[in-house]
C-alpha cells in the first residue's frame, strides 16, 4: 500500500462532504434526537462494511461494468431516496396533535427503522461500489495483491466514517436544542425532504461509468 497517511486525508475531505447519508443523518437527529442519529450513523457504517467486502471479493467490478445491475441499484436507491424525502415533507401536511401513547409508540418505531435508513440509502447508492472500484486502487501498488489493502483501506473508510458522525450527531443534537420551535423543525424537515428527493434524482439521471 502506498500513501496511507495520503489516503486518510483524502477519506477525510471525502467523508465531510454532504451526501444522501448526511441528509438521512441530519433529518432523524433533529426530528428523532441522538440516539436515532447514531442509529442511523450505525446502518451507514455496515453497508459500507459490505461495499468493502464486495470490493475485496470482486463484486463491486462486477456492478460498475454491468450497465443493468448498475441501473437496477441506481434506480432502486433514486426511488429509496425520493421515498424519504417525499415521506419527509408529507408528514409536514400531517402533523397533528395525538395521544401520548400514540406518541411515544410512532417514535419508538421511527427509532427502530432509523438503522434501516442509514443501511438502504447508503448499499442502494451505487456510487458507492464505483468510489471503492475507483479510488483505492489509487493507492495500490501495481501488480500486488489487493486483497488485503482492500480490506484494510475498506475498514479504515468505515472507521473514520463511524468517527464523524458520531461528533456530527453530536453537534446536530446540541444545535437542536436552539431549534425547537415548530416554525423552525418544519423547515428543516421541509429543507431536508427536499434534499433527499434531489440526491434521489441526481442519482437517476447519473450516467454509469465504465
């Protein structure tokens, strides 16, 4: 493996970036508190746990050079997307008050859906597998095995992924606590169903690369 002081940096940058797993991220913090961001942090990180062993194994390659299973993924995590923002803004046009058992009940399901959100929006997206295919042979070297600097790199990804988002859950649920007032939660409830539903058609109109 060459540069791997090189490659976290990279990774870094990467990770801090704003993507679909941000969003899904930042919406259950704020709508949900931490432990519903950390939950979703936790389904992100296990689907890049996948992505990592699909690499290693060969099966990314399979996807990025395959135009319809890399259509199939594509438009099934567009839709995935779209569904969670649309949902995201429906239940804008829902809201109502409801019994505290109601209450309590819908949140825990919410809850418990959130690692399911982080997991599909992340192993539906594509541009994930062709990122794995693309970027880590960048610093391979030529001709070497890659079995284990795959997994390695894979694991490394994961683990400074895992390191962001927990500060990033954190920082989103204390800026929270400024954020109660119902005018507020609507908009960015509104603002980040709206982005999702961008990053789901960005995804369908992208191009497969081969």
């Amino acid at each position: 493996m060459e540069n791997f002081y090189l490659y976290i940096l990279m990774c870094i940058f990467l990770i801090i970036l704003p993507g679909p797993d941000t969003a899904v991220a930042t919406k259950n913090t704020l709508s949900q508190g931490s432990s519903a961001g950390l939950k979703t942090a936790l389904g992100t990180c296990c689907a890049l746990l996948i992505h990592t062993s699909a690499a290693v194994l060969g099966l990314s390659a399979i996807i990025v050079k395959s135009a319809l299973l890399f259509s199939v993924f594509k438009y099934v995590g567009a839709i995935y997307l779209i569904y969670l923002g649309a949902k995201t803004l429906w239940s804008l046009w829902k809201k109502e008050e409801a019994a505290t058992a109601e209450t309590e009940t819908k949140i825990q399901f919410e809850k418990s859906s959130c690692f399911k959100q982080g997991f599909l929006t992340n192993i539906l997206n594509p541009k994930v597998a062709v990122f794995f295919l693309t970027f880590l042979p960048q610093f391979v070297e030529a001709g070497s095995n890659t079995f284990v600097p795959f997994l390695l790199m894979g694991i490394t990804y994961t683990a400074l992924t895992a390191v962001w988002f927990l500060f990033y859950v954190y920082l989103i649920h204390q800026v929270s606590t400024f954020m109660k007032k119902p005018k507020a939660q609507a908009a960015i409830e509104g603002i980040t169903g709206t982005i999702l539903i961008g990053f789901g058609l960005k995804l369908a109109f992208e191009k497969a690369q081969h």
